[in-house]
C-alpha cells in the first residue's frame, strides 16, 4: 500500500526538550521529522503531537511547534491508549483518514506500541525509521523488524515525501521537491 495524502495524517512522537538530547542520531531525527512536518503542513494535512509526561520531559522542541497541530499530553507509552488521543484518531478516521504517517522517539518504546495499537485497530501505519530513534541504536533496529511483523510499513522520509506528492509537475510536488535537499 502507498500513502495517499487525502487520507494520511502526520503523528509526531514525544519530541520532546529533555528527551531529544539522549537519543542516538538525534539531529538526523530532528530533521527529518521537520521535513515531515513542512511536507505536512504543506498539504494542509491533519498533524498529531504527542508529549509523554511533559512535566519531566518538557514540552515538544521548538523546532517542531506547529500552529496546525493538535498536542495531546500522554502518560501511556502507546498513545492509542490515551483515551484523548484515541479519540481523535477515531474522529480523524470517522473523516476519511485512515493512513497514520509515525515519526518520532523512542522507536522501541511510544513509537513502536502506538503504531502498533493503531495497526491492530484498523489503521494503515507507516513508520518513518530515519525520523525515529531510541536513545540505543540497537533498541531502535530491534523496532523495525518487529513492527513488520505486526504489518506496520517501515519506510524513510523521502518514501512519505514522494508518495504524499503523487506525482510531478504539480505545486505540491514541486514545493515537495524543493523541501529535499
């Protein structure tokens, strides 16, 4: 299956101020998930931001603030089992938007359980691993063959870009093709 922007929303996992520091590759995530931030907003797809105990953590870098997102504060490692969070998805896919496009940290932990509960709950997921890390690199290979077994697409962010897009020669594709460098 391909991403289709008029069904995808963009979720961003706990990139959070005290967090992003200690995670492995940490600026190639960073800019990577800002890419699929802007490609997001973009084409004015829905944006999702999860922050996992803010009080410890802090809030999302700012990097990453976008005035289009809907935050939602966590305490469960799987967001889906967030009673808020769960019910925005249910009222994103009650709208159409059934894709999940996945980016942020810690690949073994949040990431790894919402896009999980979100496959087993009839979404299609789609993990973007070079937007996504652990504070170990093993713990974030240990991921992705996992979240294949589940069904879950692990793809890049370029993947996402491109598929979103759909095609060139139109203005979202060459504002697309502009964002990758």
């Amino acid at each position: 299956m391909l991403i289709e922007a008029a069904k995808a929303c963009l979720l961003m996992v706990d990139m959070q101020e005290r967090l992003l520091p200690a995670i492995h590759e940490f600026e190639r995530v960073l800019e990577n998930c800002a890419l699929l931030l802007q490609v997001a907003e973009k084409l004015d797809l829905p944006i999702i931001i999860s922050e996992q105990y803010p009080k410890g953590l802090g809030p999302t870098v700012p990097e990453l603030e976008s005035k289009n997102a809907t935050v939602f504060e966590k305490l469960s490692f799987s967001g889906y089992r967030d009673e808020k969070l769960r019910a925005h998805f249910k009222t994103l896919e009650d709208s159409g938007f059934k894709q999940i496009i996945v980016c942020g940290v810690e690949a073994h932990v949040c990431v790894l359980q919402t896009a999980v509960d979100l496959q087993q709950a009839g979404f299609e997921v789609f993990v973007v691993a070079d937007a996504s890390s652990s504070r170990s690199a093993d713990s974030a290979a240990l991921a992705w063959p996992r979240l294949r077994h589940h069904g879950v697409q692990v793809i890049d962010s370029e993947m996402a870009a491109f598929e979103l897009a759909g095609k060139a020669g139109t203005p979202e594709f060459k504002a697309i093709s502009a964002l990758i460098k």
